[in-house]
C-alpha cells in the first residue's frame, strides 16, 4: 500500500486560480448588494472585503 493513499493532505484536491477568481467576484458583489459603493469595493484588497463579509457590522468604520 503507498503511504499517499493514507495521507489526506497529498490527495486532497488544490484550490485553482479561477475558483480564487470566482469567490472573489463573488465576495465583491456580496458587499456591493450590503451598500458599499462599487468604487470603494474595487479598492479594497481580499483580506478586507473577506473581513468585512464576515463581520458587517464593520461596513461603517472601514466605508466613509
């Protein structure tokens, strides 16, 4: 039996560019839909609009 087979983080599929891409238009339009403007959205950088998908409750102090 090859030790792959047993080992989960050597078979487990990787993340592809496009499904990156997708989740982040994705994530673009969801603060879009929850009233930041487009303009301010596409200046924003991944690890803020992940941040503030998650907590909207910080929509007001990062968007002014």
């Amino acid at each position: 039996m090859s030790r792959n087979v047993r080992n989960n983080d050597t078979t487990r599929p990787r993340k592809s560019g496009a499904a990156k891409n997708r989740r982040l238009l994705e994530h673009r339009r969801r603060l879009v839909a929850l009233g930041v403007p487009e303009e301010k959205v596409l200046q924003m950088d991944h690890p803020r609009i992940r941040k503030l998908i998650a907590k909207p409750s910080l929509i007001k102090s990062f968007v002014q």
